[in-house]
C-alpha cells in the first residue's frame, strides 16, 4: 500500500484514473481505493473503495464511484489489494493503566526464568520510585515456576536493599522481595486478607514472596504515588500500544476516581485517540471488595464523562481465577487443596447489586471465569430482569472460562453478551501448566465454548485482556479459528468443536463491541455516516488458509478519519 496527497491534482487524477470530485457534491478529505473493503454491515458485503470527510464515512463503493470525490486537497490512499476493515474494540484491555513506561521492569512475554533473570539484572539500573527507589512493573509468566509461586530469595540476591513490588501477567498474584514484606509489615504472624492469600514457606510460615488477589494490597498500598506525569506517560504509550495493532476503542475494567485521572486530562486536552468505555469499580480492581457505598460512588461518574470517554459501566468480580484455585467451580478441583473455589458474594448480595446497577443505567461488565461464578452471574441478571424488566444497558459476562452445559443458552436468552480472550482458546502452557493440574484434561478441554454459545443465541464479543496476554487482534481471531497456537501452527488442539469462523471473530473484534458500548449506529462497521475508524491490513484474510491470518500487518490505523499509526512509517 502507499498513500499520497494530492498536492498535484490534475497530475494525480490522471496517473490513477481520478475523476475531480462532482460539481454538486463537496469532495471527500481522503478516500480509501483499490482495496478488500469489508464492511461487517447486516449483510457482511465487500466494497472497494471508502471516502470520508470531516472525520466520517460518506460513500462505500466501487473505485470508479469513490474516484469521483477526489478534488484538489483529497488525500489518496492507495490500499493495493490489502484489506480496510473496521478499527477493532477490545471490549476487555488494561491499556490505559500500568502499561510499563521507561522507568518500570517490564517481565512482559519472557519465555523462560534465565530470560527473566537477564532483565532483572537490567532492572538493577533503574532509578526506581520514591525515597527507597522501589523497583516496580511486572509481566511474569507464572508458569514459569512450580506452583506459580517465584520466591524471594531470587529477587533479595538482587535487590538486597531495595523493595521489589512486580505483579503477574494475570494480574492476580505480587512478585516481592524481603524489603518490600518488611516495610509492609508483612511477617509470619500476618493473617491472610479476606479473599487473598500470602503464600508461605511451608517449613518456616515465614511469607515466600508471592502474593495472590487481595493479599498484594498489603504491599502496593505501600508503593509510592506515581505523579500525573507518571500516569499520563504510561497512558499515551498504552494508546499508542493499541493503535499498532489496529485497536481504536476499547472498554477499560476497573477505573476508580485516581485511575481515571490521566484519561480525563488527556480527553480534556484533545488527545484522547481512543473510544474508551470505563467500567468503573470504586477500589480498582480488587475482588470482592464492594459494599454500600458503591451506589453513591458510580452515582457520581457524571463529573468524569467526556466526549469520547464513557462511564456507564461498572465492574464487578464473581470469583478469581482457575490458575490459582480461585475460580468458583460447580465440582471441587482436582487440587484437593481449593475444594470449590471461593464465592466473592452471595446470591442475594449478586441479585441486589445487578438489580440496582441496571436501574441506575450501568452496562454491568462481570469477571467470571469458574461454571459456579458465571451461573451466579446469570441468576444475577434473571433476578435483575424479573426486578427491572428489560433494559438498553449493555451487559456482559467476560472471561467465560468453563460455562455449564445447561447455563450455555442462557446468555441468549437473557441477552448477555459473552466477551471471551480468543488467544486462551489454544493449549498454551498456562492451560497445560496450571489447568490440567487444577481442574483435570476433560474440564480443560471444555473451556472457553465459543462456538456452542454463539450456536445458542449469545452475542460474541472479544478482548485481549491486555496485559495478561498479546493484545493484537489477529493473533487471537487465528486461534478462536483453529484452536491451536497461532504462532507456530503446530501442537495440540484445544476442543476442534468450539472452532468459530472467521466472519465470527472479526464481528466480535468490531460491531459486537460497537454494541456493547452503545455505539453501533456510530461505529463497528464500515458504512456512511458513520466514525471513519479503520484497520488497513496487507493482505486479504478470506483470501489465505486460517493458519496464516495473524500473518498479516497492521499497515495503518485511522481515528476520526486521521492516521494514527503508519507502519511505513516507523
């Protein structure tokens, strides 16, 4: 592909074949041309051609019709076979929070303990945060270790004076040195938190250095404050982050009043250049922490709306995560240890905080993960329509781990939509490291039921849950495909039945979280009057085998009609 502007026009039009834009028709700022244009419109028709003016899609057509629009300041792109799609929703991405910035240890992505160790001794250079200059990030892959759990000693023959805080790619589970423990006051008398759990040397009590779900507060309460600046830097390398891959909205779990911050100064000063629907959640991210006072918080959410910046949404946690024994689980694990897995709340308190979050306009977004935690949901959401009768908010279960047979037509019927991470449904070493031990091969082999959920009514949706995994697109609509590992083609497969199309996992990427935002009729698919948001690719991918879809780049993103990202650029 190769784009020019049209600072010749009479010279452009004629080596392209243009035709100066119709007396009675005002020409278009740029126009798309030569191009595998699919729009994901009702009928999932094929254009060649896209014109926009003032940030918006005025005509999907043929070339020769499009070419009509071009005038003397027309900015042409030439697609040259290569596909415009519409940009992509991530319905499910901590983008916009604690993506690693300069001064962080990043552990995103390594392979390996002697990699982690190599970045590591790199972190040692770091100038770190506060007057004890902690050495904070984090990324690691927990199946890196025996149980998930790294300990301490690793990090105190590194960092022997300063405190390490580094949280897991899950995001469930602290990374800490000895430092860190002792200016927490975290020891061998310290009880675990409600819903959290300090794993512990099992000769000594003593803390090993792994905390999970609400034990880490006990350490990142500690942390020193990072500064707007900070927060604002992590935010526009976030944004830039999801415009290289072709991401241009995206709904952001678990903002509350400081996190949001950073978001609101950059809307405010015109550089929000992402459509962000937040679900709010009064003390981040942690699990099962509401109480009360959760109404009076979101009934204030009017101050943060902004154009571009929505905040009708709220999140909340039914159970942790499989991993660790967290997940809520109809059958005990098969790790004898975790039984059933905790509930986070009881039905009655689901019911009252459903029933109520709808009233007030909500789009309620629920982690569940466990078929105990997700049939809690959806009771939630039967008790909340027989309270409320039907409603326009725009709610969904994500995660979506192991569903019930008999629970599986109820997100149809109940029009809660499924918001899954497509590049977990393949046997990568977290499912053959940690879920075949906790939950069995035959649970393990039923995770993640796209295909039988979609084939029950449910409204598909998609995200990466970036930075648990690869927040590019294409990675994850390849394995939803074919169910294996996208990045070598090869290796088991994870349950060939719950295999989707293609057409499927593009919609998830792009109208469906258009609805679920509440922005269909303005984006998620490639038709007039809509946003000009778009994903151009170099290739086709209906035109190759499944196994080559995430072979194909990321050429160029546009937002409101302006490039934000150029690979050929770079």
């Amino acid at each position: 592909m190769h784009r020019v502007r049209a600072r010749h026009p009479v010279l452009l039009a004629a080596s392209l074949g243009l035709v100066v834009a119709c007396a009675d028709e005002p020409p278009a700022d740029r126009v798309f041309v030569n191009g595998a244009v699919y729009t994901v419109d009702a009928e999932r028709s094929r254009a060649e051609a896209v014109a926009v003016r003032a940030g918006r899609i005025i005509r999907v057509s043929t070339n020769d019709v499009v070419r009509r629009l071009v005038g003397p300041a027309t900015e042409v792109t030439d697609l040259a076979g290569g596909m415009l799609l519409p940009g992509f929703h991530d319905s499910h991405i901590h983008i916009l929070i604690g993506v690693a910035t300069e001064d962080d240890c990043d552990l995103l992505r390594l392979a390996s303990q002697a990699e982690v160790e190599a970045r590591l001794r790199e972190c040692q250079a770091l100038p770190g945060y506060g007057p004890e200059r902690w050495v904070r990030g984090g990324g690691w892959s927990e199946w890196l270790w025996p149980d998930a759990n790294p300990g301490k000693a690793q990090l105190d023959a590194l960092f022997p004076d300063r405190p390490v805080y580094l949280e897991s790619s899950f995001g469930h589970a602290a990374w800490v040195n000895s430092r860190a423990l002792a200016l927490a006051g975290v020891g061998r008398a310290t009880r675990d938190p409600p819903d959290g759990v300090i794993v512990r040397d099992p000769a000594t009590g003593e803390p090993g250095g792994t905390l999970r779900d609400a034990a880490m507060l006990l350490v990142k309460h500690k942390l020193p404050p990072l500064t707007l600046e900070q927060r604002l830097a992590s935010v526009r390398a976030g944004i830039t982050l999801a415009h290289g891959v072709g991401i241009t909205s995206v709904i952001e779990p678990g903002l509350d009043a400081e996190l949001i911050a950073p978001v609101i100064a950059l809307a405010d000063a015109g550089e929000l250049d992402l459509r962000v629907r937040a679900s709010l959640s009064p003390l981040a991210w942690q699990p099962g922490a509401f109480d009360d006072g959760v109404f009076a918080f979101l009934e204030g959410r009017g101050q943060w709306r902004r154009p571009g910046l929505d905040v009708d949404s709220v999140k909340i946690y039914m159970d942790g995560v499989v991993e660790y024994g967290t997940g809520a689980l109809l059958e005990p694990y098969d790790d004898a240890r975790h039984g059933l897995g905790p509930r986070f709340y009881t039905q009655e308190q689901v019911n009252r905080y459903f029933t109520r979050f709808d009233a007030m306009g909500l789009a309620i977004h629920v982690h569940a993960v466990g078929d105990a935690g997700i049939r809690m949901a959806l009771d939630g959401f039967a008790a909340m329509r027989a309270a409320n009768g039907p409603s326009d908010n725009r709610h969904h279960i994500v995660h979506v781990q192991l569903v019930d047979p008999a629970d599986r037509p109820r997100f149809g019927e109940l029009g809660i939509a499924a918001t899954f991470q497509p590049l977990w449904t393949y046997p990568d070493p977290a499912a053959l490291e940690l879920d075949v031990p906790m939950i069995g091969e035959r649970r393990t082999q039923e995770m993640y039921p796209i295909a039988s959920l979609a084939k029950r009514g449910a409204r598909i949706a998609a995200g990466s849950d970036y930075f648990v995994t690869d927040l590019n697109p294409l990675h994850a609509i390849e394995a939803a495909v074919t169910r294996q590992d996208p990045y070598t083609n090869a290796g088991p497969v994870l349950n060939a039945g719950e295999r989707v199309d293609l057409a499927t996992m593009i919609a998830a990427y792009t109208i469906q979280g258009a609805w679920l935002t509440g922005l269909e009729k303005e984006q998620g698919s490639i038709e007039a009057g809509k946003r000009a948001d778009f994903v151009m690719l170099d290739r086709d991918l209906f035109a190759g085998p499944a196994s080559a879809i995430n072979e194909a780049k990321v050429v160029m993103t546009v937002f409101d009609g302006r490039t934000v990202h150029d690979a050929r650029a770079d």
